[in-house]
C-alpha cells in the first residue's frame, strides 16, 4: 500500500514570514530616512562648535552640509517607498520592486560606509574654512551609527524579499479598479428609454425604473 505523502511546510514558513519581514523592513527604512537627515559627524575648530547653538545662529550652512549625506537619506526614502508599493502589488511587477528596494538598499549601505570618513574630512575642510584655525577635529555621532544599522537592516530584508516574494500573500483583486461596466452598469442599459416601452412596462405591472 503506498504511503501517503505529506505536505510540503515549506510554502506556510514562507508565507509567515510576509509580516516579520516588511515591518522589520519599513522600521530599518524610516530608521535610514531619519537618520540620513541628521548630522553625521560634530567637531570643533577653534571657538567654533558645529554642534552647538551658537554656530547654528551663525547660519553656518556649510557645516550642516559637511556633517549630512542627503544621498543616504533619498535612498532610504526610495526604499521605504518600494515597501508601500510590494505591499499593494502583485506578480512580475511586484518581484521588480523588491529588486528595485535592494539595488537601493545596497547603494544606501555604500554611500553609510563611504561616509564613515568622508564625513568627518569634509566637515574638518568646513571648520578649517571658517574659522581659518590651524587645528580642528570631527568625530561621528550618535546619528551615524543609527544609519549604519538601518542600512544593514534594509539590505537584510531588501534580500529576504527577493527570496521569498514569491510566496507572500498578495492583496485580493476585488481591491483592483474596474476594467469594464459593472452589472449595475448593465442593468441600467436593459431599462426602457422610449415612451412606448414604459407605458407597456406600466401595463404589465412592472415598475420601468426597476
């Protein structure tokens, strides 16, 4: 007597992991994101402090500039958007913007590891610069590190979507806009529009705009 053959597990684990994933997802991207926009690097030349109020009543922006990587933040916010939109998608497409999240998601973790120095060297030539001292120093913050966690975090899970995609559940079509009349739409066309088909419909009982 053969032996009946069990279902394969492996199709319900990867499903299961639809939710772990994008949540861990969208919290490394809006991590990134924010990140991205703070100060990556402080130092001091001088009397000046470029994290301290009084430079930033100064307008000093070119130290704000030195010390930020705006590239990082743009590729977190494209990953971040890939999120939403393989959340609401569905097949070949769907697939290509989980490879499009990666290819952003590795560009954000070049552009954090690039910047663990160029950072600082950029924000040293912009202290240098503006107070013409001789000595100056910049060091990374707390906001850098943050970066670089989100950054490996998106490609974790940038990663772990192309993998598994596939097997995610995906959202019902009845969510789709209409492509064609709807029944209502159809019904209305069978009602009668001569007077003589409503005064035969009022005959036989029948209610004409039914």
């Amino acid at each position: 007597m053969a032996e009946a053959t069990q279902p394969d597990p492996q199709p319900d684990r990867r499903r299961r992991t639809f939710g772990p994933v994008v949540l861990v997802g969208l919290a490394s991207a809006g991590l990134a994101a924010v990140a991205g926009a703070k100060p990556w690097a402080s130092g001091t030349s001088g009397s000046i402090d470029s994290s301290s109020s009084a430079t930033a009543a100064l307008g000093s922006s070119s130290l704000e500039t030195a010390a930020e990587s705006p590239l990082a933040a743009a590729l977190a916010l494209v990953v971040l958007a890939c999120w939403g939109v393989l959340l609401v998608t569905r097949g070949v497409f769907r697939r290509a913007i989980a490879v499009l999240a990666l290819v952003a998601a590795v560009g954000l973790a070049v552009v954090t590891v690039e910047g663990l120095w160029s950072v600082p060297r950029k924000l040293t030539d912009a202290l240098f610069e503006l107070s013409g001292s001789d000595t100056a120093q910049a060091g990374l913050t707390g906001w850098y590190v943050a970066a670089a966690v989100g950054a490996v975090a998106c490609v974790a899970t940038t990663a772990a979507a192309v993998r598994l995609v596939r097997s995610w559940p995906e959202m019902g079509t009845r969510y789709d806009a209409p492509a064609g009349a709807t029944s209502g739409d159809a019904a209305r066309e069978d009602l009668p529009t001569e007077n003589i088909d409503i005064w035969k419909a009022l005959d036989e009982g029948r209610d004409p705009t039914a």
